[in-house]
C-alpha cells in the first residue's frame, strides 16, 4: 500500500521527503469493536479480517491515509486509546 | 528559497501518561474504557496525577487501579463516597477522586453518595450508568430502561414490581453541597468531548473548594445489552438519553468554600439559588456558561 | 477522713461551649505526675479522652445507646483539637470513612455497640484483608436484634471470631474499669499500627454509662512507618490498597500472610489478669464486668472457705488458652461468668481439653449477674462437681502450693512500658472502694492513692513486672 503525501500547503511549501501517517495504531491493544469505524466521518478506518492481534481481536487499520483529516474522531471514541494521531507536519519557521 | 528542514508531525492526540500499559479487561467496545481515558487527560492536563488519591468500586470497573497510575483506595460495595470522605478529611492537599458505577452508586451506595453530596465534601464523583450490572451477569439496575431486558428482569422491566429508573443525578443536583452536577455519555465525539470538559469543570469544583461534584457518564454495556459495540451506541444515543438527558444539571461553582457556620435561614452563606438550577429538566447545551446564565435568569 | 471536692473540667452538659482554636481546651490535664489529677469521669468520655490524647486523628460515628457519649465528646473537643469529627450518616457511612483515613494513614478510633457494630462487618473484613489498622470500640448492649439499651457481653462471639466474612481475626481488648479502658486504648493503637490491624476494644454498657475515678494519665504510642499509605503517587509508584486477589494462587499466599501475622500476634501479645490463683481450687473465669462482679464474688466465697480464684482475660483474641490450660492442672473446676447466655466458655472449655469441669453462670438480654449468684455457683461447682472425679484428683493432688506456680506470670508486661509508668488501672483488690475517695492522700499504702505499691498475691492487673 503505498502512501499519498499530503497536498502542498499554502504558500507552495514542498510537500516532505519522508512518508509519514496520520494515525499510529497499537494493533496490539485493539480488540476490534468497531467504534472508530462507525465514528470516522471519511471512512477510512476497518478492521482488518486477515491479522489476528495479541488479544485474539482483528485490530483496525488506516485503509486511506489520503482521506484522514486528523480529526481524531478515532482517538476520541477509543476504549482502549490505541491511536496516536498526528496533523500534517508544518515547516520550521524561518 | 529558503532550505526546508523536514519538521516532525505534530501530535494532535497521544495515549494519556496516566495510563498504565495493561490491557484492561473491559469487553471490546466499553465506555469504561472511555471514561477512564477521559479521567486520564482530564488529571493529567490539569497536573493532578501525583497529588490523586482515588476510590476504586466494586463492579467492572474494580480493576481500574490497574489502568489508572494513581493512588488507590478500594472501597466496599457502594462505600466509596466515604471512603473518599475519611480520606479527603484527613489528607487536606490530596485530590480525591471516586470512581462508580450505577450498581455501585444508586443501589447499594444510595445513603453513602446523598450524604457526601449533602456534607458538600470536596470531593470529585465519576459516576457510569450503563443501565445494567455488568461484572455479575447483567442483572438490572436502579437505573435499567422500563421495558429493558437484563438477567434478571427476563420479560422487561417493569414499573409495577421493580418501580422506575432512578434519576441519581437529578436528585442529588437539589443538595446545596453539590456544586457541579451534570451528565454526558460516550455515545459520539462530540458527546465525548463535552463530558470531558464536565470531568474538568468537576476537577476545578474541588481545586476551588465550591463542593461535591458529580458527572453522570451514559455509558454502554454491548455484552449486557446483547448488541455489538457500534449498535450499543445508537441505543445509549438514542433511547437511553430519552430517559436520562444530557446536560449541565446544577453548576454552582465559583461561589468558593463558605466560611464559618451557614446562615440561620440555613443556606449556604454564597448559595443566592437553593433549588439551583435543576427545578427543570431542561437540560443546557453542556457548556457550563450556559447552565450559569440559566441559573441566574 | 476528708476530702477535698472533686472538681470535675469535664463539663457535664453536653451543650458547653466549645473553646475556639487558640483557647484553653474545655478538658484539662492540670495536675502534676506525681499527683496526676483524679476525677470523676464517666467511662465513654474518659476513653473518648484517652483517645485523643494517645493521638486519634480521625473518629466517625453514629449515635447509639450506650455509646452517645463518646461521639459527643469527640464532636466536642475533636475540632479544638484540629482534628477530624465526622457524625457519619450511618454505622455503614462511619467505618467507610475509617478505611478510607486509615488508608491515608491516620489513627483512626470509631465507635458504636452492638447493632452497629453488625453493620461494621463488611468494613473490618476489608480492613483486616486490606491490612489497614484502626481502633473499633463496642460498647456492648442486649441483643439479639435491637434488643436492649442495658449492657451484655453477648458480642464475644462477634468480636472474637471474625465478625466478618473470610479468615481473619482482629485483637480484642477487654477492659473491666474505665482506668483500664483508657490505657487499652493507646494498646489498641498500638496494637493495630504495629501489625497493620483493624483493633477493638470490647467494652460494654456498664463502663461507659458509669462513672469511676480514673487518673488523668495518657500514653501516646509512637507512629510507625507506614510505607503502604497512600499519600498521592508523587515521584514513587502508585500505592493500591485492597483486599481483592482474584487468582486463587494468589489469595492463598495472601492469607498465608496473614496468618502469619495472627500467629505472631498469638505469640506476643496475650494479655490477662489473676487473683488469688496461687492456692485456688476453683477458678472463676470472667472478663470485663464479669470479672468485677467475679472478683467480690471469689472475696465472699473465700471468705465462707472456698479457695476460690479469679483468671481475667484482657485480650479475648489472642485467647489466653495456654494460661488456662496450665491453670486446669492445679484446679478443680472452672466457673466461666459472661453477660450472655455462654460465648466465651466455649473458648475456656476448648482451652482446658476437658481436663476440669467447667460449669457456666450467666445472665442475659442485659441483666447483670450478682456476686451472690456467681457465689452460689461456685458453691454448686465445689459439692457437685463430680465427686469421683474429685476423689481421683483429691489421691493426685499434691500439699500446698504447687511448685511451678512461678511459671504462671499474672501479666505480660505491655511490650512498650516506659519505666517507671504505672498502669492506670485501679483494679486491684480494693477497686470497690467507695467511690468518695477520689483524691489522692498519704495513706499506709504510700502517697500514691489506693491500691498503689502493694503487690497481692498474684499481683495487679497491668502493674509493671
């Protein structure tokens, strides 16, 4: 699965060198309930069916890095806080 | 053009530091473990971490002294609105926190959680109402839905033998010691993020020395309730806040610790309002001003 | 011979005035050590006060007959002291708020009798499985049920056997005089810190409602460490207090633990009493107000020419069995006097192994049996207590006093006595003297008030050895 980078941000910045994803996912802690997939409003969340985790869960994985917004719609539903999620990384100032 | 030096992504979410790293043991879906990540931030963003000492229950959230890195005081069944008063009395500069469920709460605890609130202790009561007791079997509640099905009200419960469910919040929200009432649930982000700021406002009610404060978290119990996680939610959005609505319910804060004994009319020396402002159910869109100006109208 | 008047600080009313911070408090120690003042002090006030002074930061109570006193005092002179009173909403709400500021680590006293005390028990079964100490005293009425306001000693059972769910026990303490309540309550403390307890201190209706001379003397036990406390999880790891083990591998060990403890408190901490136990031929075992009633009772006995005796167990739990069974080698029955309908001769006849009759004079639903009863039981003891039985131990029995009586120490010394600290107790031979003597005046027994520097026979209950 290849990763789309982020579309350059105002100002004509150059888009950055090294891929990078909104969300982190501790596949190890996820115990499948679905909840960030029904609460992610771009849908780009679903539980993966070919990966059984630690726990015995199908944990959820990022299916379009593309499409997410940051949101943290996913963060903020999770029982068991398995997402890190991170917003497009801005330039240093000058 | 200037040289651009790759930045790192900014995080705009991380697993709270309070927090330990166990797994917990709540069934997939639970709002305890929501409520207890809210708990998490909500101590952690105000630094209030190494100063907690909190109550435990007994239900499903007994093990949350494995999930929470805080000070723990396990409590009997029910018990821990005094347990947390023989604390908060004899440790001044500790934040005590109480962690219950409605089983907990508004069975077994009802004389313990009324005369805390009563004494106005300046304690911080997190009170999860899933309608059902989970860690048992999925028995019915105090505050089981008329008509709900539980283990043991197998045709649904009714009003005539098993009565109504209890609106603890509401009542408690009467008692002039209670500074902050109010209650939020799990059902959706956007209720999520507003019973975190009650779990704050709540927080600051102690720090300030204005009372007892309560938030009432509607949460869901998928396995109790024999649904998946995500249709557990459209019911806990859906149906269950019919019966028990969203909201800021008192909101007496800012009025600080009244000083010396009450006035001979009885009120609190600061308390313009005793009935506060929970004479209506109508609940405030959840902000804390709201409820204020309600109040004050 | 004269008095002066007793000049009681101790307000009678409940409504006096409480002094404000800053102010001399309502209750005064004035007096000097050498002549500590005496008053007039009724018994759930004086161990409310000995409490205090041995350093309770918290106490939680309910109102309930006979007790009232003791939260009333506390509700008084608690505040003036910067300490915590709560009058809780129930007995529930009371030992709840215990646990949780023994958690804390403070020294925490609750009190209550014996409808109370039954709601107490969920608590103490956490508290003893959570290792937490406090000090629980009952003031022991009739039960069962609501029962009556008078006093009993039918709470035995519940003290001594758990009284709570699960394997555990708790010391418990049994005062016979107000004097002795208020320096088992510093034991008590000190018991409960020291092995990390939940304590009580069975007393009963009597010694609170009554009023006795009591020196104004106070110990304050030392404060142990206390590394489990929880103080808030600042720069160490976070502190769990609880009682839940749920692998059963793990709550075995748990309780492994703790019957350790129990036994290590067996070993050392049995406390008793006896008088006239060197030559006596009948034994009458009695604790608490029993035992003041026994002990006139064994005067009037020895005196119609039965060599009576009188064994007081202070501590009910660690029970003082290996005394007793020692006792049952030289004598030739036991009386066992309780305001119940027979909980602790239970505990005398498992002690004795059947080697001694022993007989059971009792009176409850809150009657107090008197001496002469007591007297007359003996006297049933003596003729009928099975006379070849008797005839075989009258061939055994050896001349005069039997060699090893050295052995049967009357008290353990409490294991942290100051030297030179005399016990307050006033039970001694002459406890019933008439209530007028209250002050302290130079008599043949020495300057220091009745009973002092005389060692009878089988010396006084908590003189120092």
């Amino acid at each position: 699965m290849t990763l789309s980078l982020p579309a350059p941000s105002r100002g004509g910045h150059a888009p950055f060198p090294v891929p990078w994803s909104p969300l982190a996912i501790e596949t190890d802690r996820c115990k499948g309930c679905e909840l960030c997939v029904t609460a992610c409003p771009k849908a780009c969340l679903a539980l993966d069916p070919g990966t059984v985790n630690r726990l015995g869960y199908h944990p959820v994985q990022l299916t379009d890095a593309a499409a997410c917004t940051s949101c943290a719609f996913c963060a903020r539903v999770c029982p068991d806080a398995v997402f890190t999620v991170y917003a497009a990384p801005k330039e240093a100032a000058r | 053009m200037s040289a651009l030096a790759p930045a790192a992504p900014r995080v705009i979410y991380r697993r709270p530091e309070l927090l330990t790293d166990v797994s917990t043991r709540y069934c997939p879906g639970c709002g305890h473990g929501v409520v207890h990540r809210l708990v998490a931030e909500v101590l952690g963003e105000l630094g209030l971490g190494p100063r907690t000492i909190a109550v435990a229950p007994v239900g499903c959230s007994v093990f949350a002294y494995e999930y929470l890195a805080l000070d723990w005081c396990e409590a009997p069944h029910g018990r821990a609105p005094a347990v947390a008063t023989g604390i908060r009395r004899v440790r001044p500069d500790a934040f005590v926190l109480t962690y219950q469920g409605d089983g907990d709460l508004a069975a077994i605890g009802t004389g313990e959680i009324i005369h805390a609130a009563a004494r106005g202790e300046l304690i911080t009561a997190i009170f999860v109402n899933n309608g059902i007791y989970g860690m048992t079997g999925g028995q019915m509640a105090p505050t089981t839905l008329l008509g709900q099905r539980t283990t043991s009200s197998p045709t649904g419960r009714d009003a005539r033998d098993a009565g109504y469910p209890v609106p603890m919040t509401e009542m408690l929200a009467v008692l002039p010691g209670v500074a902050f009432a109010g209650r939020g649930s799990t059902a959706d982000p956007s209720s999520i993020g507003k019973t975190k700021s009650m779990i704050r406002k709540a927080c600051e009610a102690q720090l300030h020395g204005d009372g007892f404060a309560i938030v009432e978290v509607l949460s869901n119990c998928p396995v109790g309730w024999g649904m998946t996680a995500p249709e557990s939610i459209v019911h806990l959005r859906d149906v269950v806040t019919r019966t028990y609505p969203l909201g800021v319910l008192v909101d007496r804060t800012g009025r600080g610790r009244a000083q010396g004994p009450e006035a001979p009319d009885g009120t609190a020396p600061a308390d313009a309002d005793p009935a506060g402002a929970s004479s209506s159910a109508t609940p405030a869109a959840g902000s804390g001003d709201a409820a204020h100006a309600a109040k004050e109208a | 011979m004269t008095t002066a008047p007793v000049d009681t600080t101790a307000p009678a009313s409940p409504t006096s005035p409480v002094a404000a911070p800053g102010e001399a408090p309502s209750f005064s120690l004035a007096g000097t050590p050498e002549f500590p003042r005496r008053v007039l002090m009724k018994g759930n006030e004086a161990i409310a006060e000995a409490a205090i002074q041995a350093g309770c930061d918290a106490y939680f109570g309910y109102p309930i007959t006979p007790q009232a006193e003791l939260l009333e005092w506390m509700a008084r002179r608690m505040p003036e002291e910067g300490r915590t009173f709560i009058q809780a909403e129930s007995e529930l709400g009371a030992i709840n708020m215990a646990l949780g500021a023994a958690a804390a680590g403070a020294r925490v006293l609750v009190s209550s009798s014996s409808p109370g005390i039954s709601l107490m028990a969920e608590a103490m079964s956490y508290m003893a499985g959570s290792e937490v100490p406090m000090v629980l005293i009952n003031v022991m009425r009739g039960g069962p049920g609501l029962g009556s306001i008078q006093p009993s000693q039918s709470d035995y059972f519940q003290a001594v056997k758990g009284h709570g769910h699960g394997d555990y026990r708790v010391p418990v303490l049994a005062p016979s005089s107000i004097g002795e309540a208020m320096e088992l309550v510093a034991t008590a403390f000190e018991l409960a810190e020291r092995y990390r307890t939940p304590a009580m201190i069975l007393a009963d209706g009597i010694l609170g409602q009554a009023m006795e001379p009591v020196e104004l003397r106070f110990r304050t036990p030392e404060r142990v460490e206390a590394p489990w406390a929880l103080t808030g999880a600042d720069g160490r790891p976070p502190r769990v207090i609880r009682s839940l083990h749920l692998q059963p591998e793990d709550l075995e060990e748990h309780n492994l633990h703790l019957q350790e403890k129990y036994h290590a408190i067996s070993e050392r901490e049995v406390r008793w009493a006896g008088e006239r136990l060197d030559d006596a031929e009948l034994v009458v075992v009695a604790y608490g107000i029993a035992a003041r009633v026994a002990r006139t009772a064994v005067a009037r006995a020895r005196a119609s020419g039965i060599r009576a005796g009188l064994f007081r167990p202070i501590s009910l739990w660690p029970f003082p069995s290996e005394q007793l069974a020692e006792l049952a080698g030289r004598v030739r029955g036991m009386l066992v006097v309780e305001l119940s309908a027979g909980q602790m001769v239970e505990d005398v006849r498992l002690a004795v192994e059947g080697r001694v009759p022993v007989a059971f004079d009792g009176r409850t639903g809150g009657m107090v049996p008197s001496p002469d009863e007591v007297v007359e039981a003996l006297r049933e003891l003596d003729a009928t207590g099975l006379s070849a039985r008797r005839s075989r131990r009258a061939r055994r029995r050896q001349p005069g006093p039997v060699s090893g009586a050295e052995h049967l120490h009357p008290h353990r010394p409490l294991p942290e006595a100051e030297s030179g600290h005399e016990a307050l107790s006033i039970f001694g031979d002459d406890a019933w003297m008439p209530l007028w003597y209250t002050v302290p005046v130079p008599t043949r027994h020495g300057h220091d008030g009745p009973g002092r520097g005389r060692r009878g026979p089988a010396g006084r209950a908590g003189g120092k050895r």
